[in-house]
C-alpha cells in the first residue's frame, strides 16, 4: 500500500525539510516570546516597559480609581529624561498634579517626603523625583500589581499572548 517517503521526489523531501527547519524555527520564536510576555506579567517592572503590558495595567487601574499612581510614575520617567531648562517648568506641573494636597491627581506620599519635595521647587534637579517615585512604585508593587495578577484583565491579557 504505502510506498513511504522514498517513493517522493527528492525535490518534494528537500522542499519538507525545508519547511521543518523554518517551522520549528517559528515555534521557537513564539514560545520565546510567550515566556518574555509571562514574565512581563510577574515583574511590575518589566510590564512598566512593555507597551502592551503597561496599557493592560493602566486599564486595571483605572477600574480601581488609581490610575493617578502610574501617572505619576510615568511623569516621573519622563521628568528624568528631560532637558534641565525644562525642569522646573515640569517640576512645577508634576508638585501641582500630583504632589500638591490639593492636587486633582495627589499620590499617597507622607507628609516628610511631600515637604523635602516643596522645598527643593525653586532648583529642582534631575533627581528631584526619585525617592517620591520610588515610594509610588513601591506602593504599585505591594498593592495593585498582586491584585493586578489576580483580576480578569491580567488573565484575558495573558490569554491573549
């Protein structure tokens, strides 16, 4: 009945062998991409640079009413990167959104670290910032991102990839 494969054009076994090598070539590249993007919903700061991850996270938060923390953060990043005849200018909108006990958008920080901030406004630098967002993404860590990991957001995100 069956003849086997040798009864194939070695033309048609080159052409196979050919797709094998391409095919389990395209399984390895999506299985290591499917483990970077787990990874990526076990560290909050892999999600944090990892666009999709971060709009995942953004959503959840703002479903929770704290979207504000991750804003915070996000302004924080690019605080850093800016140029410093820009800084204060930035420093100045982030202490007015964020920081400020009026702020429409006020972060939970203690008192203590609210007014080291306040009294460096005038000449801030480039790490004005630094210790206020690593309080916030502390706060993330140990408070949204483990809920985070447990709501349907995370697991319909994780079913995506």
């Amino acid at each position: 009945m069956c003849k086997g494969l040798a009864s194939l054009p070695s033309s048609c076994l080159e052409k196979a062998k050919g797709m094998r090598v391409k095919l389990s070539h395209l399984a390895e590249t999506h299985h290591r991409l499917k483990v970077q993007d787990g990874r990526a919903l076990q560290d909050l700061e892999t999600l944090l640079n990892h666009k999709s991850g971060l709009h995942v996270f953004r959503g959840f938060l703002r479903s929770e009413f704290s979207e504000e923390n991750l804003e915070f953060w996000l302004a924080c990043e690019d605080y850093g990167v800016s140029r410093s005849n820009l800084q204060k200018t930035k420093a100045s909108s982030i202490y007015s959104q964020f920081i400020n006990p009026d702020a429409p958008k006020e972060v939970n920080l203690d008192a203590e670290t609210r007014e080291a901030l306040l009294s460096v406004m005038d000449s801030p630098c480039a790490d004005t910032f630094k210790e206020a967002q690593q309080k916030i993404y502390n706060l993330m860590a140990k408070d949204s991102f483990p809920r985070f990991l447990r709501s349907h957001q995370c697991i319909e995100a994780i079913k995506a990839f």
